[in-house]
C-alpha cells in the first residue's frame, strides 16, 4: 500500500507548476513507442462506471493535418476579427497552435454512450462520459510532461469539420485536439500571463461556502 | 528547469494506478487548511484563455447535505428501476456514495462565460470552460491521494436540483459533487471491477489512427 513522501509531493507540485500548455516545439519526433506508453498511462484515469469512453486518433496523414490547421487559421482569424478594437492587435501576435511544428497530432474523443460500464452512473448526468475522457487528457498530459514532452491544446476549431476530417463514428465529441513533441523551452508561467493577455487570480475569488 | 527523475515518474505511475473513486470513509475530519491548500494546488491547472472558470462550494450546512443525499437516494433508486433484470441484484449491492459518512463535500461548478480570459479559445468550443473545470477536479484528486485522503465522484445527481439546494448563480453548470477524506482502505484497482460490475480493457481498443 504505498504512501506518498513530502520529496514526492514537492516534485509532483513541480510539476503542476511547470506543466504547461505549450505551442513552440521542436522538430524531434515523438518515438512511436512513447506515445503508445503515454496512452496506456492516459487509460488509468477515473471513468465513469469504468466505462474507459476516451477515443485516441493518432492524425498522421499528412492531408487530414493540412485540413485541421486550413480549419485552425479560419477559425483563428474568425476570432480575430471578433475581439474588441483594444485587444486585437495583442491577440494577432499571440501564437495559439504548435501544430505546424508538432511532430505529434492527437485527438481525442468521448463515445458518449458506450456499451462498457453499462450506463452506471450516467443516467443523470450523461456529460460525465465526455468528462472521463478529459481525466484522461489531463493524465496524459502530466505524464508527458514528466518525460519531457510539451502537449498543447488546440480549441480554436469546428469540432464538426475536425470530425468529419478524421471520419470518426458520427456520434463521438471532441474533446481536444493536441500537439506533442518536445517544446523548445520550459517555462514555469503561462505564457498568457507573460505575454499581458490575462493574469492567474487567487482560489479564494473562486470559493463560497454553503 | 525541473527535469523528474526515473524515481518521480514512478511514483507518479504509483499514484495514477493507485487513485481510487473513494466510497468507504473514516470519519476523520480534513483539516481546513489542508482543504484549501488542496484547492490552491487544484487551480494550476490549466484553463482556456486562462480563465480558470473552476467554482468550488465547499457545502457544510447540514440541511443541503440531507438534500444532497436525498437526491442521490431518489436518483439511485430510479437507476436501480431501469436496471436489466440479470444486472439489477448486483447494482443493488454497490456502494455508490460516501455522501453519509465523508467528512468533507465539496461541488465544482463551472462559471461557462468567464470575463475572465476575454474569450480566447472558446468561441467555437465554448464547452472548454466546463472542460478547464474537470482539469482541477482531476488536479485535486491526484493531490488529495498523495497526502492520504480519498475523492469520490457523486454523478447520480440531478444536476438543477443540486445546484438549487446550493444557491449558486443561475448559470453555473454543475461538473460534479464530491465526498472527501480518508479512505478505510486502500486498492490499486476499481471497486467496480473487484466487485464484478465492469473490466478495465487494454487501451489498445481505443486508438486509431488517420
């Protein structure tokens, strides 16, 4: 029965401190195996009712990857043109998406209704299907980290022209789409906060009690 | 520039195999400042636009706990009702909340349109708000093992009624309510699996490539 030491603790708060959403990598590919191993350690997040609903599509055709970054630039400068006259010219330098430069693309879906599981604790709250898919984004996530890599989350996208690119089955939902490989710098900030975009606040603004 | 080590990163698999959806509590009270450390803790995780749109209501009042838990009761014994025949015996017999005896409840709630963020990154998926959420629920629930304590996700819930019993703003969605403190024992693999409900599958189903 393990329990965890303070040295544990301190280097796993680390990593949550310099986990980061990263979208300046390197060229170095991802080795094939790694990335297999990230998902297997992706698939020991919770779900509900053990119902295991994440969907992993590995996007290597080099067509599809044209059609989701063709996607991304629509719907980035859609959003461009969207911002308020003071925020725009800081959103057009900001760099939203490694995934020119990703050697890895990955996306990740929910089967909303899966068969495993046998509905166990979704009647009520079927979101919850979408939501253990997410668990194991954010364990994929902290793993790769811990080797080195940087993931970075691309939501500037049409989840329905991102489905029908990697024709997935008609009823799975994006989670994410993402990029890996090995970023070209670590930083312990958010690069939102250092670049003037947003700043984090303290928890206590996101406490009641009740 | 932290780099883990081999020793960290397997801890780090020890503990992702080792989390448990926690249903059986000691009574145990969890020091308040451990609770809101935890919080601290849970919101380094990432968030779209950085618009850390995590709400969390620790709920102590005795008489929305009692509410609580009998919505959990109602909801419950609906779930049971629509059971298969051949599934209903087995269903009857899993614990499926701690909401009597955990020490500590707590709801996350996402705020779905945070000023916070101005925007960026969720004007074609404005669902990453509730999705940001879900990352510090995860964030906490890896923290609470790692210093002992025990999580357990409550979703036979009706989602209005919980967030009515709490008074929270009108447009906050609630992601999920949570027992927490210690565990009466500890397991490396899901109650659910142990008892017969569900098996875990090789991750290898759940992966395709385009």
């Amino acid at each position: 029965m393990p329990s965890f030491s303070d040295a544990f603790r301190k280097e796993l708060l680390t990593l949550f401190r310099w986990r980061r959403d990263v979208r300046h990598f390197r060229a170095d590919p991802v080795p094939p195996d790694l990335l297999l191993w990230l998902l297997d350690v992706a698939s020991l997040a919770p779900s509900v009712g053990l119902s295991e609903p994440w969907r992993f599509v590995i996007v290597e055709d080099p067509i599809r990857r044209e059609a989701v970054r063709a996607n991304f630039s629509a719907c980035n400068a859609e959003a461009l043109a969207c911002q308020d006259s003071g925020r725009a010219a800081l959103y057009a330098r900001l760099k939203l998406a490694g995934l020119d430069e990703a050697p890895c693309h990955l996306a990740v879906f929910a089967e909303p209704d899966p068969q495993q599981g046998h509905g166990l604790g979704r009647r009520t709250m079927p979101e919850t299907a979408v939501y253990s898919a997410l668990m194991a984004v954010h364990t994929l996530w902290l793993t790769a980290r811990s080797v080195g890599l940087g993931l970075g989350w691309v939501s500037i996208l049409d989840p329905a022209v991102i489905a029908a690119v990697l024709k997935v089955p008609n009823n799975w939902i994006l989670v994410g789409y993402f990029c890996l490989g090995y970023p070209q710098e670590e930083r312990d900030a958010p690069e939102l906060e250092s670049l003037g975009w947003e700043c984090r606040r303290d928890v206590t603004v996101s406490i009641i009690r009740r």
